[in-house]
C-alpha cells in the first residue's frame, strides 16, 4: 500500500493483553485462495503479516521469556483468523475492502510471487488496472464488526 493509506491501529491504553482478542476494537483477517499451492499459501500469509505488523500501531505484543529465560517475540495480541475463498470472492472482498474508510489493506498479488526484484513488482503492478490485479491473499484490518461483516460467509482455511 502506499503512503497515503489511512493509518489504522490501536491506541496504547487499548492494548488489553489479558484479555480475549475478541474484546479488541479491531478484527485481523487474512483471506487466502485455498486452490494456490502450499508454498505460495504460506509465503503470501507470511509476507501480509510482516506487512500489517508493522503498519498497524499496537498489534504486535511485547516479547516473552519461556522458563529457560528465552526470549520469543512478540506476537500479535489482537489475534488474526486466517480464511480461504475462490479467486472471484477474493477479489470482491479486497475490492470492498479497499473502498471502505477505517479498513487497512495489505495484498499478495501474483505477480509479487512470480518477480524476483522489487522494483520489477512495482512496475509491473504500476501497470496492473485494479480489476485485472489476480491476488492470492489479502490481509484486512477495521472494526470488528465492519469486518465481521464482510467476511461472514467465508470458512476458515482447512
């Protein structure tokens, strides 16, 4: 996404790490064409995760220490549900999505997956109309009943 993005996030005092992510004001979710290949499925979560977690203020929570002492990293606290649609409602819901104020929007488009130099995805998705953009994943972040909303048809991903 760019930088003219709405910012979406938690404000401090909402960081409830005690308890129940659906306390939380916001809902994470992650819709994943489930007919990619495995590989594609796990780079294309991993790589919207990375990305909402730094752009959305507050969701990771603080690391931990184990009983040895080790540390692990924070994690977010807020939860994220991961769920699986065909390719056609992937598109819709990234399409609602996208025109919704308060909602962030993170995607794995194909064409990030078949380019190995960033600036070649940037061109190429310069390039890319947005009803023609083929998405695998896309990572949606709002209120939780917005999101709720848009999503309540879709099973989790098997």
């Amino acid at each position: 996404m760019d930088s003219a993005v709405d910012v979406v996030g938690f404000a401090p005092d909402e960081v409830t790490l005690g308890e129940s992510t659906r306390s939380a004001r916001l809902k994470w979710v992650i819709v994943v064409d489930p007919a990619i290949p495995a590989g594609r499925m796990a780079n294309a979560v991993a790589c919207i995760a990375a990305g909402m977690g730094e752009a959305v203020a507050n969701l990771i929570g603080p690391a931990a220490l184990d009983a040895a002492g080790q540390p692990h990293p924070g994690l977010p606290w807020a939860g994220c549900t991961i769920l699986a649609a065909d390719p056609v409602t992937l598109a819709e819901i990234r399409a609602r999505a996208v025109a919704a104020d308060g909602f962030y929007v993170a995607d794995m488009p194909e064409i990030a997956q078949t380019v190995r130099v960033y600036d070649d995805y940037v061109a190429q998705l310069a390039e890319t109309k947005p009803e023609d953009l083929a998405v695998y994943a896309v990572g949606i972040i709002g209120p939780r009943n917005r999101v709720a909303k848009l999503v309540k048809r879709l099973e989790l991903l098997p």
